[in-house]
C-alpha cells in the first residue's frame, strides 16, 4: 500500500485535499452566495466531458454509461436536496444549507473509486481494454458530475424561487 502512494502523482493529493475540504465543509450548515451555486458543478461538467471526449473510444457505449450515470444522480440529488431545509440569510444574497455529512461520504467514496481506476489504469493497462472498464469509469465520473451537478441545480432552483417573506431566515441566520 505504501508503494502505490509512493508513485501517485502530487496532483491527486491535491485533488484529495480539496474535496476533504469541501467535504467536510458540508458537514455543518454553509451559507452559499447565490451567484456562486452552480461554478463547482459547471467546473465538474466542463472537466468530465473533456475526459469523455480525450477518452477517444470506438463504443457508443462509454458516453452513454457516462450520460446515464450523469442523469440517474443529477436527478437523484436534485430531489433529495430539494427535500432539505434550505433557508435564507437576512441580506438575501446567501442560502443557508443544512449541514449533511452524506457529502463527505460520497465524495470519498468516488474519490477512492476513481483512485482504483487510475490505479489500475497505471499497473495493469490490459484491464483498460477490457470493454466494461471504460464503461464503469465514465458510469462513475457520470454519477460524480450529476451528484453535484443536480445539488446545485436544485440550489439554484431554491434560490430563484424566492419570495420576500423568505429573505428573512429564522433564528436570525
């Protein structure tokens, strides 16, 4: 184990780091600037699809587990955040989010997955020929976009739906 550490590359721990933080960021009640809501998610979208595309395979099949993975999570997350209780800063520029430690775990979980994949990309690269290979990894870089992508966007829904009698929040927020 020490040795497959040794050879991952620093720019994975820096990717580590940033969704350890922003992980545990979620796990306690966030006010998150309305304007800024779907920048992560566009970012995810714009770096998955450019990996899709330098993917460069012959089978309709790895863009389409990668949409379906995309679609199944976006739509899972934009009901389950729509679920919780949202609420609105005084100023009415932030929405207050619920803590939910599930955004660590799941990150982690991709993270550890997608790790596997590199990993096993890097040591035994006659696994990447295997034709359900690059169909799980493009499921899983599919449901890590629409994770995030359908918790924005369900944010984002919360945040234009607005009325004047919900900028104020309660318990003074």
């Amino acid at each position: 184990m020490l040795e497959i550490l040794r050879h991952t590359p620093s720019w994975v721990y820096i990717v580590f780091t940033a969704i350890l933080y922003l992980g545990l960021s979620a796990c306690f009640s966030q006010r998150l600037e309305i304007r800024r809501i779907l920048y992560l998610p566009a970012v995810f979208i714009v770096l998955s699809v450019y990996g899709l595309i330098m993917g460069q395979t012959s089978s309709f099949l790895v863009p389409l587990s990668w949409v379906g993975g995309f679609a199944v999570a976006t739509g899972g997350m934009y009901y389950l955040t729509l679920a919780r209780r949202h609420r609105y800063s005084r100023d009415g520029d932030y929405l207050v989010a619920p803590g939910d430690p599930g955004i660590l775990i799941v990150s982690m979980f991709f993270f550890a997955v997608k790790f596997w994949f590199g990993y096993t990309a890097a040591t035994r690269p006659e696994w990447t020929a295997m034709p359900l290979y690059p169909i799980s990894d493009n499921l899983c870089s599919g449901l890590v976009v629409g994770f995030f992508g359908g918790r924005g966007l369900a944010q984002w829904s919360i945040a234009k739906k607005r009325t004047p009698e919900e900028l104020v929040a309660p318990n003074g927020a």
